[in-house]
C-alpha cells in the first residue's frame, strides 16, 4: 500500500515537470544611446559651463582678445564635432539666427580664430577650447554679431524616404562693439493698407503690413503698436504687438495685423507706433520714438449701393406721380339721346341754319 502511494506521487512529479514549459529566456535589449552636448563660455571650473549668458566685448579697431569655450559631451558615447564660427541676422520671424555651414562669414564670424576645427570628445567629458578675436582695423563703430558652433552631423531620413545629413549644432553668442560713434535708428518702412468693406458699414476689416528695419549700428528692441484714425484723426482701433527683443542692425522684420469691425468711414489712417529700446538697458529705458502712416480709402459701398436703389426708386415714384391723367369722356347732359339699342356715335356735329 505504501509503495503504491509513493509510486503515485512520484508519477505526479514527473507530470509537471514534463508538463511544464521550458523557462524563457529573457530578451536582450540594445543600450540606449544618448547624445547631448552643449558649448558654452569658459568659467573658473573646467567642468562647469561658466556665469556669462554670451561671449560679449567692447573693443577699439585693431584690438585682439583672447578666451575661451567648454565644450561639453553630456552623452554615453563618444561625438565628433565640426567648430566653426558664423555670423548673425534676424530670421523673418525676427529670432536670433545664424549662417548655414556652408555659407563663409564676412564680419564677425571671420574675427574668431578657433584652435582646430574637428575635435572628438569622449563621453562625460569636457574639453576647453581657447579663442582669439581680432578687430580689423577698419571695421565699422557699433554692434556686430555672430556664435561659435559646435556641430554633429548625422544620417536621417525625409518625410518622403531620401537620406539626408542632419547639421545638429549648437553654441554661444559672440556680441562685440566696435567702439565709436553709435546711431541708433529704427525706421518703419513699406506700410501698405487695404480696406474690405461688408455689408455692415461698421463691419469692415483692414490689413496693415509693414517693415521694421534698423538703419542705425546698434542691437535694438523695440515696443509697437498700430493705431487707426478716422478722417478727423480720432482714434478708430489700437493693437499691442509683441515686442521686438532685438533687432540687429542692417536687419528687418515684416509685420501684418489685421483688424476687425472698421467703420467705413471713407478714408481711414493706420498709423505704426515704436518705442525703441537699447537690449540690454534697465526696464523703462527708450530712445526716440517714430511713427508711419498710411491713408487708405474705405469707401461704405453697400450703403452707397443702398442709397442708389433708393433714388431710383423715389425718382420711379416722382415720375409715377407726375404723368398726365386721362381725356374725361363727352358730356351726356344735353343734346339727343342715341337711338335705343343702337351704339353711340363717336363724336356729334353741330351746324348753324
């Protein structure tokens, strides 16, 4: 009996285990591969990127400076770097943007010297690169701009399948005055208004597009806004743009508004307004305000269309009013009466005897 339960239980055993499913082996996963890298100026700790926000200098024509850059490799594998340095300009947005790579620098990215222009970093590491920038003796007084890169370029594909090399870059802002005399000036340029009239006379709309451009030497900010005028120079309608937060010079940003509900008031006058600003001045710090204006008609053409069918319709009515009535028929008071049953003559004659 014994030996029965324990042949019994053992058959058990032997079940499961030839039952059971093989264990699964776990899957192997590839490592993440992680790229991050950042260029910045030089501070008193080589492993730390430094205080200064940008690389920015005030020099005399001829001068020469010397710094530096970290360049940083944030990533868990080792990245090969193309440093360059590129000039500056406002995008048509009005961002801060730079030169493409294949583009040559003709102003201060063609100052700045940099120790060798490919360089690979190892992973979680840093390596710090000295720079000189030298001043031509004739370049210009004021503001010029430009950034020192740091590029990795890599394969990637199109939305529509095609290999294409991706330029991933990125650096510090080089800011650098020329001493000399500065001149300030932003002007507006090319306003043009045009007027869509609605059915409602105060329904309209108008768009306003226009340029701010600097024509002076420094970098500038800038508050704006567009106010419309009727023709006795009241006030119709005022929009706040968004502020321009730099504007290098030699550069120009397009703006359009559009504005809603404009009373046909045969001629209305967008006015644009700035209130430049040094970048970099404390709050509440302007310069010179300037203005343009643009006079565009805005003619009421479906009240006019209304008047018109109006006078049409009253001179219709005039002339309703004003024709000649009808010849009254011949008196039947006197005179012989028609034979009866027969039809009365058309006229009668009448003689002396």
């Amino acid at each position: 009996m014994f030996w029965h339960r324990a042949l019994a239980a053992l058959s058990v055993v032997v079940a499961v285990v030839v039952i059971a499913p093989p264990p699964v082996a776990q899957a192997q996963t590839a490592p993440v591969v992680i790229n991050s890298w950042a260029l910045a100026p030089s501070g008193p700790d080589p492993g730390q990127p430094g205080s200064r926000p940008n690389l920015t200098y005030d020099l005399a024509p001829g001068a020469t400076i010397h710094d530096s850059v970290t360049l940083f490799n944030y990533g868990n594998v080792p990245l090969i770097f193309s440093l360059y340095a590129t000039d500056a300009f406002n995008d048509p947005s009005g961002a801060f943007d730079l030169l493409p790579a294949a583009k040559k620098p003709t102003d201060l990215g063609s100052w700045v010297t940099l120790p060798q222009a490919n360089l690979q970093v190892k992973a979680r590491t840093s390596v710090v690169l000295p720079i000189s920038i030298t001043v031509p003796p004739d370049a210009t007084p004021g503001d010029h701009s430009a950034a020192i890169l740091a590029s990795n370029a890599v394969q990637g594909s199109s939305p529509d399948g095609k290999i294409v090399t991706l330029d991933r870059r990125t650096g510090s802002r080089v800011y650098l005055r020329v001493q000399g005399p500065l001149q300030p000036l932003l002007t507006v340029e090319d306003v043009k208004a045009t007027y869509h009239a609605a059915l409602n006379p105060l329904a309209g709309s108008l768009d306003v597009s226009y340029t701010i451009r600097n024509r002076g030497n420094e970098r500038l900010g800038t508050h704006q806004r567009v106010v419309v005028k009727n023709p006795f120079g009241r006030q119709m309608k005022t929009l706040s743009i968004p502020d321009i937060q730099e504007l290098l010079p030699n550069n120009g940003v397009g703006f359009r508004v559009h504005f809603k509900n404009v009373a046909a008031a045969v001629f209305v006058t967008p006015q644009v307004d700035l209130t430049p600003f040094p970048v970099g001045a404390p709050k509440g710090t302007t310069g010179p305000k300037t203005s343009r204006s643009k006079r565009t008609w805005a003619i009421p053409w479906a009240l006019l269309a209304l008047i018109v069918i109006a006078g049409i319709v009253w001179q219709g009515i005039r002339r309703f009013r004003a024709r000649p009535k009808g010849t009254p028929g011949p008196d039947t008071s006197s005179g012989p009466n028609p034979p009866s049953g027969s039809s009365a003559p058309s006229h009668y004659e009448y003689s002396n005897t």
